[in-house]
C-alpha cells in the first residue's frame, strides 16, 4: 500500500509540473517566441501593416527614397535588358560590372523572382519583405542562439525578441541593413554550432553570405575572431591551449565559403573599390588620416556610450546632435530589459572570464 502511495503522489507531481507555466514554455517555448513576435510587430508597425504608411521615410532617412527605390527600379530595368544570369550592363553610363545573379544566396534570387512576379508592385509591400526575410528570421536565430549554449527557452524568447526589436535593426533596416544583421547573426549562430555541436556547415554558409560584401566580412571576421577567443576559454576552464586548432578549422572553412562565391564577391569588390568615394578625387581617405580630429573621436565615444541607452538620447532625425547624423552614429540600443540585466552578468563570471569579458566588451569602443 505504501508503494502505491508513493507512486499516486509523485504521478501526481508530474501530472501538476505539466500544467506549471515553467513546463509550457519549456515546450512550447518557440512557438510562443513566435506569436509574441508578431503581436508585437503588429503593435509596433500596424499603420505599416494596415497600409496607412509605406517603408519609406525623408528627413534622415529619405535614401530610401533617394537610393534604394530607384536602385530596385535599375534592377527591374537589367532584368528586362540583360536578363537574369548577368555581369556586364551597357544601361548605366558606358557600361559597367554588374553583380551576378547566380548565386547559392537565396535572398537576392528571391527578389529576383519576386520582382519578376510583382514588378514595381512588389515596392508598396516592402515591409511585409522585411519582416519576413529578415525581422522574423533573425529574432529565430537570436532563439535558437540562446538554446544552442544551452539557455531555458523563457530565456531563448527574450533573446530573440529584444534582437529582433534592436536599435540597428528597426532604425537602420530602412536604410537596406536588414541583410547584413541577419548574416552576422547568423555567424554567431553558426559559430556557436561549430563550437559546441561540431556542425561545420552552418559556418560554411554564413561566411559564404557575407562574402558578396567584403568591407561587412572584415568587420564581421575581426569581431568573430575576438569572440571566438573568448569563447574557446570560457569552454576550456581559462585555458589557451588547443585554439589554434579551432582557428585554422574557422579559416579553412571561410577562405572555402568566399572561393565558392568568387565571382559575385569579386564582382561586388571591384564595384565598390572603383567607386569615386574610394579611389576618385572625391575620397576622403588621406584627408582622414593626415587630420585626425580629436573633437570628432570624442563625440562619437560620448555618443557611442549614449546610444547604449537609447536611440534618441541625442535628437532623433535631423534634430540629431551626436556624431556624423541619426542613421550612420552606434545604434547599440536593445531595450531596457538588457540595460537592467548587463551589469548582473558580472557575478556570475569567474575572475578570469571577467577580465576577458571586460576586455571584449571595451574593444567595441
């Protein structure tokens, strides 16, 4: 009789942790991510959604209408006149280079097709494209970020929503910078596979992404470099040895990935290194180092620290007062849960994983 007791009483505990909010999210944890996600979306953007408003936006932000809208009408216009397997174009100016439409990305043949279904139509629904292949996507990757180092799924939501709500994303994504967070996202992601899950593949692609920009793949590169350090000792107790194993598998995957992707990521290079702004007259390049402005270094560390808290600290749109102007300043602000919860982190690292954390941190500076 004793024994069954027992076993009434604990069939009966189960029973109750399978009706505890604990056990649901821990279940359920992704789709409910999913549905906070486009709840608030819908709260966030609804004159969006409803129609009321088009992504565009003037003041700052007016290269949306100045650069983007008529870039996508051009790439209309080379679909018409070169077709779709393209790398040369006699429709702007005397002809030049075009990025090649094959490719193993799919974001750049999805427009395509897109386009080609849509025409100029497909413009007034520029919204709806970004949230569905890059707002939503990258909050997914900030979930499954989380649950790769082995976070509880209530975590895994925050995460991915507080990412997918970022400062970068919702200001800067109307500028056209969805793609380059979702590919550095990605990488991190991928990087946390290779890491801890041994899944190479995931790291062959992100790097295969970013190559078609090669400023964004230093940038990227040299981040994931130092956080791969940081990394690799926070798994191994504070211990060094054994990264250099871990490096050259990260090298020998990326200089794969970027050789695959060769002919548009060269293509994309020669665009941009023989555009005026790099090698023309109107360059800054010598300028900029022969004048290092003390003045200006110090504006954009006092606004780097500011835009931590928040996007609008210093004026928003041509009311900005920070460095350079609303758009192209830090846009590191990621909601007010994280400012209150960063400085607890500390307390939970061992004395060395602190000073390395520290020294990861002030590097961003």
């Amino acid at each position: 009789m004793k024994n069954n007791q027992k076993k009434i009483v604990i069939n009966e505990k189960i029973n109750q942790s399978k009706f505890s909010l604990e056990y649901f999210i821990e279940k359920y944890g992704f789709w409910i991510f999913i549905l906070v996600s486009f709840t608030a979306s819908y709260i966030v953007f609804k004159d969006f959604i409803t129609g009321n408003f088009l992504y565009f936006f003037q003041d700052i932000g007016s290269d949306s209408i100045n650069i983007t809208f008529p870039n996508y009408i051009q790439g209309i216009n080379l679909q018409k006149s070169e077709g779709f397997f393209r790398t040369w174009t006699f429709y702007t100016g005397m002809g030049q280079s075009v990025s090649s439409s094959i490719t193993l990305n799919p974001f750049p043949i999805f427009t395509q097709i897109l386009q080609l279904i849509f025409g100029i139509n497909l413009w007034y629904y520029r919204f709806f494209i970004y949230y569905f292949l890059y707002f939503l996507p990258i909050g997914i990757l900030g979930f499954l970020y989380f649950k790769t180092l082995n976070y509880s799924k209530f975590t895994c939501i925050i995460g991915g929503l507080l990412l997918q709500f970022s400062g970068y994303l919702i200001v800067g994504s109307q500028w056209g910078h969805a793609h380059r967070l979702l590919y550095s996202v990605f990488l991190f992601f991928s990087f946390e596979q290779l890491l801890l899950k041994k899944r190479w593949i995931y790291f062959f692609i992100a790097f295969y992404l970013l190559s078609d920009n090669f400023f964004c793949l230093a940038v990227n590169g040299i981040f994931l470099f130092m956080y791969s350090i940081i990394r690799h000792l926070d798994t191994n107790d504070g211990k060094f040895g054994g990264y250099h194993k871990l490096f050259f598998k990260m090298a020998g995957f990326a200089i794969l990935a970027v050789a695959l992707n060769a002919p548009r990521a060269l293509t994309n290079f020669l665009m941009m290194f023989e555009s005026p702004r790099v090698s023309g007259n109107v360059n800054q390049a010598k300028t900029l180092i022969q004048n290092p402005e003390i003045l200006d270094a110090y504006l954009r560390r006092v606004t780097t620290t500011l835009r931590f808290f928040g996007n609008d600290l210093l004026g928003s749109g041509s009311e900005f007062k920070g460095w350079y102007n609303y758009l192209e300043a830090a846009l590191f602000y990621i909601g007010i849960i994280s400012l209150s919860i960063f400085t607890y982190a500390f307390f939970f690292l061992i004395k060395n994983k602190k000073f390395f954390t520290v020294s990861f941190f002030y590097s961003g500076f």
